[in-house]
C-alpha cells in the first residue's frame, strides 16, 4: 500500500528558509536607504514628486512609490525594525504568498491614503505596508485555527500592541488613512490565505476506499 504524501504545514511561523528570506528583507531595506539617500541628496525631491497627493488623479502614481520613500532618515529609522520583522514573518507561507499579500497591502492602503487624506496633502512611508503585515500576522492564525501562529500573534502583540493606535485619527504627522487600511487588507489577506489553505488541504486528502 503506498501512503500519500502528507501537504507541508500552512501553519508555519517562520520562513521554510530562513536565510535566503533575510537576506531578501535585508536586500529590499537596503534599497530603502538607498532611495532615501538619494531623496536626501536632492532636498526630498522625491517626496513631493512620488509621495501620494490625497485626490490628485496626475499623483494617484504615488500610490506604487510612496511605500519606498521617507520623510527624512529619522522617518526610515523608526521604520527599520518592523519593517525587517513583520516582513520577515510574513514570508513563513512562501515568497509568491508573501507577494501577493504585500500588494494587496501596498495598493489599499496606498487608494486609502489618496481617497481620504486631506485634499493636497502628501503622504509618503512603508508604515502602511508594515501595519499590514502586522495584522496579517496577528489574524491569519485565528482564521487557520494554528495554535503556533496564535502564540506568535500574542507575541507581536504584546511588543508592537501599541502600535495599534495609529488607527486613531488625529495624531500629527501620522497617516491614520494609511494605517487603517493597511489594517484592513491585512485581516482580508490573512482571510484569503487561510481559505485557499485550507482548501488545498482538502483537495490533498487521500479518499479511503469503502
């Protein structure tokens, strides 16, 4: 009798190759720095050229560029870590879900930012994209039902908690526009994931003969 293969764990906590999914965060953080170096070099040309102006459809474009600037090097720094972390942890479904969550993270928070930001404000930073990957942590294991990933969600929760607040509008110089919808296709992409997980484990079943 030959047994069928057992599907690989969608309930991962940490990436099926841990170096090569640092070394890509590691890659993409630098290429922030160095965009920001640039911007800086230029008197942060780039922010008022590529940030999101709220309802300007000739800036709407900044809705793909945006993540990748920072208003400052005080701005990326206190992005740095999350950034490093949350995308690292993202990554524990493979590198083409990881992908596919990041943009949908990337492109509603970035139309949430242009719809409801003050009319002609510039909005620029990853924050958005971070908080995304955030909550996508800290839901995709109570949709999956993973007990792993519920206690990496309690752990996240307990040290970047706080961050939460961002949604609250009224903070200076904080984007509650992108932070809430950065959260909201968090939830719905760790939903999705969830789903197609566990209907590829279904279709993985081996039927049992009567």
């Amino acid at each position: 009798m030959v047994t069928p293969a057992r599907p690989r764990s969608a309930a991962r906590v940490l990436p099926v190759r841990p170096f090569s999914a640092a070394a890509t965060m590691l890659l993409f953080t630098f290429a922030l720095y160095v965009i920001e170096a640039y911007d800086v070099s230029t008197g942060l040309r780039l922010d008022a050229e590529d940030g999101i102006v709220a309802g300007d459809p000739d800036h709407l474009v900044g809705v793909l560029w945006a993540p990748l600037l920072h208003a400052g090097w005080l701005h990326l720094w206190s992005n740095t870590l999350p950034f490093l972390i949350f995308g690292f942890l993202a990554m524990a479904g493979g590198l083409r879900q990881f992908l596919f969550v990041t943009a949908v993270i990337w492109v509603i928070s970035g139309l949430g930012v242009w719809l409801l930001s003050p009319q002609g404000s510039v909005t620029v930073g990853a924050s958005g994209v971070i908080f995304g990957w955030l909550m996508f942590l800290l839901f995709r294991g109570f949709f999956a039902g993973s007990v792993k990933q519920i206690l990496l969600a309690v752990v996240l929760f307990f040290f970047w908690g706080g961050v939460l607040f961002g949604v609250i509008p009224g903070q200076p110089g904080i984007s509650w526009q992108a932070h809430l919808f950065g959260a909201l296709a968090g939830i719905l992409c760790a939903r999705m994931v969830a789903r197609a997980d566990r209907q590829r484990r279904l279709s993985q079943e081996p039927v049992m003969p009567r």
